[in-house]
C-alpha cells in the first residue's frame, strides 16, 4: 500500500488507519521526520511501514515509491496543495504546481500502480478529492478567512486552482475506473467537506512547504478556521460538526476494502450532509 502525503493531516489520518487496519505501507511526504510520526502515532511494529521522504513531482522520487513493490495492492492518492489568493492576483505559477502535484502526479502515480497491479489481477485506487471539486465556496461563509472583499478591489479571496484541480481528480478517476476494470483494478474518488486538523502544527506545515519551495507562510490548507468562523459554518452542515481526519479515513479504508470489491468510479461525498443544501 502507498499513501501520499502521509506525514500531516488527512494524510496521516489515512496512514495511520490503515496501518492499524494491518496493512503494510509506503508512507511518502516531503519531511521524513513526520513520516516517523505518523508510525509512532499508528503505534505497529516499525516494519510494517516503509518512509519515503518524497516529492511527487519528480519522476525519480515517484519512481522510488514503487522499489520492491510486488505485488502492490493499493494507492492512495492524497498529496494535494492549494493557494488562496484574491481572484485578479492568482498565479500561473500556481496553477501550474497545483495541477503538477493534484493531477499530473495521481495520473502518473496511478498509471505506474496499474502497470504493477495487472501483474497480480487485482487492486484499489483511492483518489483524495474534494467538494470544492462539486460546489464553489461561498465566501460569505468563511467570513476573515476568505473575505468577499478585499484591499485594492482585487476580487474574492479564492482558491480557484485548487478547486479546479479537484474537480479533475473526480473525472480522472472515472476515466481510470473505466480503463483499468479488465484487469480487476477499482479506482475511486473521496471529496471530504469541512476536516478540522486535531493535531495542527503550524511548523510542521511550514517545514513541509518550505521543502517544496513554497512560501511557508502563505494562506492555504491546514491552516484553523477561527472558532466564530467555525460555528458559522457548521450550521451549513446537516450534521451539525466539522469533520474529523477519522471521519475521512474510515470510508477510505472501506474503500481499498474486500467490501468495496464491486465499487468503481464512483465519488463519495464525506461532508456531513454539506452539499444536501
């Protein structure tokens, strides 16, 4: 099993569910360090976990993930970054890494895992979406964390490649869904809503940021809503909560599951109800 982004939130959250659930993992981040953590948070024997410190846009160091792999029985695409920016001042920069670290590395990524799985008939193919791949933000919601107006009129505070680029993952994974089924491989997408990170450390954020030569710094995912922001939004949620990384993990698990044998190309929505409205 490979889990991208597996040193910081929904990441971890994944790995150390499926850690415990008995598989054996490829856990890969840009920081070994909290890839160390996430096995001593699993608390299984350290040789059911192999670290990979990697960024998976590079063909080497995708590549290395695969070392030793035979059979390989799934891959769970969850390394993903976004920029928040007021609309008239997004990037090309950005949508570039974006779509090189949301899209072009799961497809390449998921390519190299089919190729492997074929071998042994069988396989599972978890993509980490989102809802903002579904439904765009309102920004009325989110208040100072992403206002509707901002300083020199530059638009809404957005995340339009982010979004975007979920929206791909959704369609990739029914693409592969569609072309690897003969082989007896099911590739399916997640699109949480609302997670809040329990265990948010800013500077592990920043450290993994700063590796991949991002700002570490600039606004994006990970970082805390305020709680006032927070108890406005979970009234838009029929459940009333904001997610857990556990609530994310188990349908995950279920996913990559023998119960799931017959589930392919299919997005499951884990929002608490968000996009019922």
């Amino acid at each position: 099993m490979i889990v991208t982004g597996a040193g910081t939130g929904i990441g971890r959250g994944i790995a150390v569910r499926l850690l415990r659930d008995g598989y054996r993992c490829v856990l890969a981040g840009p920081v070994e360090s909290h890839l160390e953590d996430t096995v001593s948070e699993a608390a299984v024997p350290r040789d059911r976990a192999r670290i990979t410190a990697t960024d998976i846009r590079k063909a080497d160091e995708r590549k290395a993930l695969f070392t030793d792999l035979h059979p390989l029985y799934g891959l769970v695409n969850n390394a993903g970054v976004a920029f928040s920016s007021p609309l008239l001042d997004e990037q090309e920069s950005d949508w570039h890494d974006t779509f090189a670290t949301n899209v072009i590395a799961t497809q390449l990524l998921s390519l190299t895992a089919i190729e492997h799985m074929r071998e042994s008939g069988s396989g599972r193919i978890v993509n980490v979406a989102s809802i903002r791949g579904m439904r765009a933000m309102n920004n009325a919601d989110y208040g100072a964390w992403s206002p509707k107006v901002t300083p020199g009129g530059r638009g809404p505070t957005r995340m339009t490649a982010y979004a975007t680029s979920k929206a791909a993952i959704i369609q990739l994974s029914k693409d592969l869904a569609a072309a690897a089924g003969e082989w007896n491989i099911t590739v399916n997408s997640i699109s949480p809503g609302l997670v809040r990170h329990q265990h948010y450390d800013e500077r592990a954020l920043h450290e993994e940021r700063a590796s991949l030569g991002r700002d570490p710094h600039r606004q994006g995912l990970g970082q805390p809503l305020q709680p006032e922001t927070t108890s406005v939004l979970e009234q838009r949620i029929p459940l009333r909560r904001v997610g857990s990384v556990a609530d994310i993990a188990g349908p995950v698990s279920f996913l990559l599951s023998d119960d799931a044998a017959y589930i392919s190309g299919a997005n499951l929505v884990v929002d608490g109800g968000w996009t019922v409205w």
